[in-house]
C-alpha cells in the first residue's frame, strides 16, 4: 500500500507521519510539501499523482491563519484554498485512489450555529464573516467528496478537527492562531520583563481546544473502517475560554505581568463547541488533557525558539 500525504511538513503533517508509520509498517508512505510540487498548479498536482501512483491520499496541504491573516488577505485564502481542494480530488478520481482522506475547519460552520455544533449545522448559514473566505473553500470539500463518490465511485472521508494546537504550529506573528499566538507573546513578554500584555478582544468567548497528535491517531482509522462523505467532528467537546487559556498560558510560561483586553478588536464568534456524538460512538481515543497538551507544545516551543530549527514557522 502506498499512502501519500500532502502538507506534510506542516503542522498536522508532523504528527501524522510517524503514526502512519508505525500504524502501516510495510506501506510505502511519502510526504509531500509546496517545495516538492505546487498544489496549485494543475499539471503539478497531475505529475504528483503519476509518480507516485498512491492507493491512499491523505489531503492535509492548506492556506491557513489567524483571524488577523484571514482579514487581511480574503482573496487568497479563498483562491488558494479553492484550487487545492478542486485539483486534488479531480486527480484522485481520475487515478481512481481508493482512500482520499480530506480535513477541514470547524470555522466552517455557521456563525449562527448552537453549540454544541454537531455535523447537520453545517449548511444552515454563512460562516464567521472574518474567515469566510477560507471557510467557505474548504468547505466545498464536503461537496466534492458528495459529488466525486457519485459520479466517479472516488471513496473520502471529510474530518473536521476542532481548534488544533501542538508542536509544529505556526507561530508567525500575524499568522498564528491565538494558542501559538498567545505562547509567543507571553513567551516573547517574559523575556522583555514586559510590565503587562495586551491580548485582542474580551476574553469572553469560548472554545473547543484539540491536541494535534489526538486528532492525527484517529487518522488510521478513517482509512481502514469509515466510507462516507458525510464528515465527523474531531474534538473534545469541552469549554475553554480565552480568558481561561490567556490566565493558564500566563501561569506556564512563568509571565508575571499583567493581562489588558482590547476590547475594540474583535472576538470573532462567541461560543463554538463541538458536539462529538459521532466521533465517540466509533470509539476511537483517549484525549490529551488541555494542561498536557499545552505543556508539550510549550516545551517544544522553548527548545526551538532560539535556533529556529526543525522548520519552526517563527
């Protein structure tokens, strides 16, 4: 068996990889990047799948940031996004793979959506206006996975992670999301002496925090044992404020400053928990507290901030 992964030197890719390896250890497993071909480009995405010929795919390469990045550059997200999900999948079925294994954003949900937001919310209204651009890209992998099973028999599986954090993660400034995000800055502070920290927002919405690795065991089993389009939340279903991760983060990474809400920048949607109904009635693991998951990214974070090596997206 041959499993190709796209985006695997990105984030979820790093933790991907030694599971595959160890799950499937007579599979030949290749991990491809941007530098080894672009996704973008039609006869690129083409030549991928001639020289590799994979039976399995597994679709993690995508275009992604914070709300500031997503404000900022809504016509690339959009664009990028969209060709990346549309050439993989024609590719896929042309090849005839029989496994395509897709992810994609719970902020593809409705703005509007109750938590906890379970799979049927999906198409009831418009996402968050802030990362529509993107959200709304990736959100049509829920269509190609519908249309490609019907009109090419083209068997994917379309997972929907909750709020990803980890090693690996981006912390680009203006890029990161806000757990990589706040690390770097309280980090960053504590270094300075900084006398307080000025964090976007209330600190009034709540979030549904994943560990990357969690997410990545479950990966094995979707290419085994799940054949439908209709996509599974993968998350922990549990609450956290920002205010609650800014006071944690602030406590582990030993910032003894003092934390200031700008209230005039925006909070983004209030409340998104995921309902995992689906996900745990196919019984598939055990979860990485959020204490422990942040330490470990914490960690790695300290060991690679000075050097910048292992492809840390400083």
């Amino acid at each position: 068996m041959k499993i190709l992964v796209t985006g695997a030197t990105g984030f979820l890719g790093r933790h991907l990889l030694p599971i595959l390896h160890n799950k499937y250890p007579q599979a030949d497993i290749v991990g491809v990047s941007s530098k080894d071909y672009d996704l973008m480009n039609p006869l690129a995405v083409e030549r991928l799948f001639i020289e590799n010929n994979p039976l399995v795919v597994v679709h993690l390469a995508a275009y992604s940031g914070g709300i500031g990045a997503n404000r900022t550059y809504p016509g690339d997200f959009y664009y990028r996004n969209t060709l990346l999900t549309a050439l993989v999948f024609e590719q896929a079925a042309k090849f005839k793979v029989q496994k395509l294994i897709y992810t994609m954003g719970g902020c593809s949900y409705p703005a509007t959506a109750k938590s906890p937001i379970d799979e049927s919310q999906m198409w009831e209204g418009y996402p968050q206006e802030e990362s529509a651009a993107y959200s709304t890209s990736k959100k049509m992998g829920i269509v190609a996975s519908r249309a490609y099973r019907q009109q090419y028999g083209l068997n994917s599986v379309v997972i929907i992670p909750g709020n990803l954090y980890g090693e690996y993660d981006n912390f680009r400034q203006g890029e990161s999301h806000v757990v990589p995000a706040m690390i770097r800055r309280f980090y960053e502070a504590k270094l300075a002496n900084a006398d307080e920290i000025v964090m976007w927002g209330t600190g009034k919405p709540c979030r549904d925090f994943v560990y990357a690795g969690d997410v990545a065991t479950t990966i094995p089993y979707f290419i085994d044992n799940y054949d439908s389009s209709d996509p599974v939340n993968i998350s922990t279903g549990t609450t956290t404020s920002i205010k609650e991760l800014a006071e944690t983060l602030k406590e582990m990474t030993g910032f003894s400053g003092k934390i200031v809400w700008d209230a005039d920048k925006p909070d983004g949607q209030m409340v998104k928990i995921f309902d995992v109904k689906k996900l745990n009635s196919l019984g598939l693991y055990s979860l990485t507290s959020l204490r422990d998951g942040l330490q470990k990214t914490i960690s790695w974070f300290d060991q690679h901030y000075l050097n910048k090596t292992d492809g840390i997206r400083l």
